[in-house]
C-alpha cells in the first residue's frame, strides 16, 4: 500500500469535527521523494494536517441582573448629603452623633415643622405675629440689662433698662417697639450669660447640634440655661408655670422659623456641606461676639451694633449662616 493510501486512510478512520469545536487546520506539503528502485516512478506529494491552538476566549463580564444594585444616580434635591470628613476635629469631638441630630431635625422640620409654620403664617395676620414677637423679645430686656452690668458696661444696662421701660409702658407690655423709633433710639442689644461667660474666659467646649435648639457649645447652653431661670426664679408666675411656658416657646419658635425659612433654603441649597457650613459659621460668629464685648476687632457682629427691627429674630442663629459670600449674599436678599 502507497504512503498517499495511508494518510487517507487515517484521515478516514476517525470522525472529523464539528465545524463549531473544530480547531484551524493548516495543510503542509512534504516534499515528493524519489523511490530507489525505481528513478522514473516519482510519488505524489503527501498533504499532512496540522492543528494550531485556539486562542483562550477573552472573560465576558457576566450580565446585570435585576436583583444587582443598580448604579447611583445624582441625588435628589430633596436628600441632605453628607460628605465625607474624616476623624472629627478637636472642637466637634461627637462629630457623628452630631451629624445624626442635624439629618434628623432637618428631616422633622421638612415633615412637620416647616408645614406648620406655613399654616401659622397663613392664618395669623403678619401683625399680630410681629407683636408676639416684640411682647416676648421686651420680657428678654432684664437679662440682657443683667449681663451688661456683670460685663461693667453701664452704659449699655442703663440703655437697655430705658429700652425696657419705654416699650413697657408705651408700647403697651412690649407688642409694639416704640423704644427704636424717634426721639428715643434705643436699638435691641442682645446679652446673656453665655456671653458673660466669654467674656470672663471661659472656653466654648465641644459643639454640639441638638433638637430645639440647634447649633450650640457647652459654655453656650450652660448660659442659654441661665437665662431661662432668670424669669421664674426672680418673678415667679406667671413664668413659672408650664401653662405659660410651653405657649410662648411654640409661638416663639414658629415666628422664628418663619422668619428663618429664606435664610434655611439657602443654606441647605447653597452649601457643599451645610452641616460643616453651619458648624464653622456659628463658631467664628460667637467667637466674634465674644471679642466684640473685649473690644477686640469691633465689626458687623458687635452686639452693640445689632439694630433689630419689627419683625421678630430670625430662627436661623445669625452666627450660623455669616459667613461663606455665597451663603452671606443669599441670606441678605
């Protein structure tokens, strides 16, 4: 049997491949050879296969499926986004907690807070609110009258004291503030212990953001508590009793936050980090007023300088929002 009858036999003997699983075949020629015993009987070339490798299929990246978390879009305007900051500073050492407390209040005054105020706004006359607010900013007179005297500032005390008594008796217990206009002149100066406090020394303490109250320090809420006493303890009722207490604090704080609502907007719009923002702004603020009462770098934040007019104080902490131009520029319109 001829090598050529061989190779086809072999190629015969087994199944050939699918066309699918079957590998590239290239096709070798040997060279034709001469038989020995024969010069002029040339055999005809033998064609050989030979296999090369398949390549490794490149690894396909396995399909989404329904129950994979889907990627994140950009954030609704309605959610508070946190960046991340790493360890806490030394003045916020309960930064998490903190942070805790600001999503939390921020979610109960979208849900409950803001929608209340806005039902009080359209059923109180703007008036009336603003009287309530003067009524209860006059019954603040005397602590502020007190910090000025431990302050030795007599000048201050002697003016708040006229301011007090001028809007008490003419401008009938305090709803009306006659004591700013002519010929008196006499602007609404904040004070209180917290202030007084500062101004002896007293360091600020860790930072602290609390339902109800907002931004606050150690010093500042030990002071914000005396202030409270001072009402019941040296007048007695009505300013002891709870019936008096709880009213004019919901009348208190939802002429605030109606008067703070702009002011809020913007810092939660405008802001990277409104909880960073807030932070750092009511620190630089209080440390400002603080100096201002030392006679250090007398500025916009100087007590002294504080021209309130009708309208009750703003919810939103002044030392809150001063600061970053953007903020600033927004909260002035």
């Amino acid at each position: 049997m001829s090598i050529s009858a061989v190779a086809a036999l072999l190629l015969l003997s087994g199944a050939p491949p699918a066309v699918s699983d079957a590998a590239p075949v290239n096709l070798t020629e040997i060279e034709p050879r001469q038989l020995d015993n024969d010069p002029a009987h040339v055999e005809p070339p033998v064609v050989v296969p030979t296999i090369e490798p398949i390549p490794s299929p490149s690894p396909v990246a396995p399909a989404t499926t329904g129950s994979e978390p889907a990627a994140e879009g950009p954030p609704s305007p309605d959610d508070i986004v946190v960046t991340a900051r790493g360890e806490a500073p030394p003045g916020d050492p309960l930064q998490e907690v903190n942070i805790t407390s600001y999503r939390v209040v921020q979610s109960v005054d979208k849900a409950l807070v803001a929608p209340v105020a806005t039902g009080y706004q359209g059923i109180v006359p703007e008036p009336v609110r603003d009287g309530l607010g003067n009524a209860l900013r006059n019954l603040s007179e005397p602590i502020n009258f007190l910090n000025f005297l431990l302050q030795f500032k007599i000048g201050k005390a002697a003016e708040t004291l006229g301011r007090f008594a001028v809007n008490t008796t003419f401008g009938v217990g305090g709803l009306f503030d006659v004591a700013k206009t002519e010929p008196f002149n006499l602007p609404y100066r904040r004070n209180g212990f917290a202030n007084t406090m500062g101004f002896y020394g007293v360091e600020p303490g860790p930072y602290f953001y609390l339902p109800l109250v907002g931004p606050t320090t150690l010093r500042d809420m030990a002071g914000n508590s005396l202030d409270l006493l001072v009402l019941p303890t040296a007048v007695g009722a009505p300013f002891d009793r709870t019936a008096y207490a709880v009213p004019t604090t919901v009348i208190k704080q939802l002429n605030d936050r109606i008067e703070g609502d702009a002011a809020i907007k913007c810092l939660q719009e405008d802001s990277a980090d409104p909880y960073v923002e807030t932070r750092t702004l009511y620190l630089e603020m209080r440390q400002r007023e603080i100096d201002a009462l030392k006679g250090k770098g007398r500025d916009e934040a100087d007590p002294d300088a504080v021209v309130v007019t009708s309208q009750p104080e703003p919810s939103v902490d002044p030392s809150a929002i001063a600061v970053g131009e953007p903020i600033k520029a927004c909260i002035q319109k």
